[in-house]
C-alpha cells in the first residue's frame, strides 16, 4: 500500500505550524501501519499527477489563502494545474481512496471541490477558534470501529473549535470547553472512500500522547480498507 503525506510547504505553509516536523511524526505512524509513504513538497503538482495506485492520502497542510511564514511570496498555480488536481482527487475518491486530514487540513486545499466534499466541515476565518495550546482532555465517544477498545487520554495540543458543518460527519471524540463539547476526530464514508479528520497535531508534542498515538493507528487501519467494504451495499 502506497501513501503520500502531502506537507505543509510553499502556499500552504503557515507561521504558526512546524508542519514539516509534523509530517515527520506522521509518516513514522503511516509506515508503522503498513504503507510506503512518500512526503511531498509540492501538493499542488503531486495531486495532479496522483498515481492510481495511492491508496492513502494525508493531508497535513495549511490554508493556501493564509498568510505564509515572514519573507516568503508564493505565487498560486497556474489554473489548468488546480483544475487537474481536482479531478485527479475526483477520481481517487471515486475508485476508493482513505484520506486522513490533519489540523490545518480544516482550512487547507480551498481551491478542490472534491476535498471540501470529502471533508464534511470547514474552519471558516472570524468563526473557528481554538482555545490557549495546552494539556487538554479527548474524550471518546459514539460506536464507531476506530474507537472500538481506545480509551479517554490527554495530550499537548490545540483543540480547534467551531467548524462550518457542511455534511454528515460520525464524531470519534470530543473535547469540552466551558460545558459545551465539541467533535475533535470525525470519520465519513462516502462511495468507495473513507476519510478520518483529526483536528489535533499542531506541532510534536501531539503525537507523544499515547493516547492520541493509538487513535490515529485506528484511523489508518480503518482507512487502509478501501474501496470501503459498504460500498457495494448502497
């Protein structure tokens, strides 16, 4: 199985994520799942020419239409290259892919419609927050097979709060801030694919929570089976 983790770098850096060490500590737990992985630079260009044979994508990115790191002027794609990335993504989705979505991947790859549809919710700027980075409490909930056998832990991180709903999303966990609670890792299946969304792994000090250790390799394993068992079943 073949993986690409697609980093944070150029348009889709951000002054606030160290995203290449964060790709890093991600690509140790997609090879401890049994994938090849590859870490990319260039999102743009590599989803273009994704191969077939791609069977996870993670996206561990930040908002192309942010501000970049101090010093640095990117200039966006040239159209013909964002169209073709859009439907490569289209056709993935629609052969059976499993992404995994990290963090910023909530406001990043703005320009795919076949992205925002596989996300199921979006960080939107001036409504979307997170409260101060800190020790914070993950709580599990629902039924969903990924959390089958995990259970509650804390990690260093921060918890973003706030999203755009814009489909159907299953909750894994949730954090609590001021009594209210809030989804933190959801999962979707749609067609032939199957997404996981982590909104946790703002630098690496979220991935030596165990907790959220064992969390992700449940994502990854469920997202390893595509085109998505149920899919004949609709």
């Amino acid at each position: 199985m073949r993986a690409v983790i697609l980093n944070g770098s150029g348009r889709y850096a951000d002054p606030w994520h160290p995203h290449t060490e964060t790709s890093e500590a991600l690509a140790e737990l997609v090879a401890e799942a049994g994938f090849t992985v590859d870490v990319v630079d260039d999102i743009d260009a590599v989803v273009a020419s994704l191969p077939d044979e791609i069977a996870l994508i993670v996206v561990n990115a930040g908002d192309p239409h942010g501000p970049t790191p101090e010093g640095e002027a990117v200039a966006p794609p040239e159209g013909s290259v964002v169209a073709a990335a859009n439907a490569a993504l289209e056709a993935a989705i629609e052969r059976g892919v499993g992404i995994l979505a990290m963090h910023t991947a909530a406001a990043s790859l703005r320009d795919y419609p076949a992205f925002e549809h596989a996300l199921g919710a979006r960080w939107v700027r001036d409504r979307s927050w997170h409260p101060p980075i800190g020790e914070a409490a993950v709580h599990l909930v629902g039924n969903h097979a990924i959390a089958e056998g995990l259970e509650d832990f804390t990690v260093f991180d921060e918890r973003y709060t706030d999203f755009r709903l814009d489909d159907v999303i299953e909750p894994i966990s949730e954090h609590e801030h001021e009594g209210v609670r809030h989804p933190l890792v959801w999962a979707r299946e749609f067609g032939r694919s199957r997404l996981v969304y982590d909104a946790l792994g703002h630098d690496p000090r979220s991935y030596e929570s165990a907790g959220h250790r064992a969390l992700l390799a449940a994502s990854l394993e469920w997202l390893a089976h595509v085109p998505a068992p149920t899919a004949n079943e609709r």
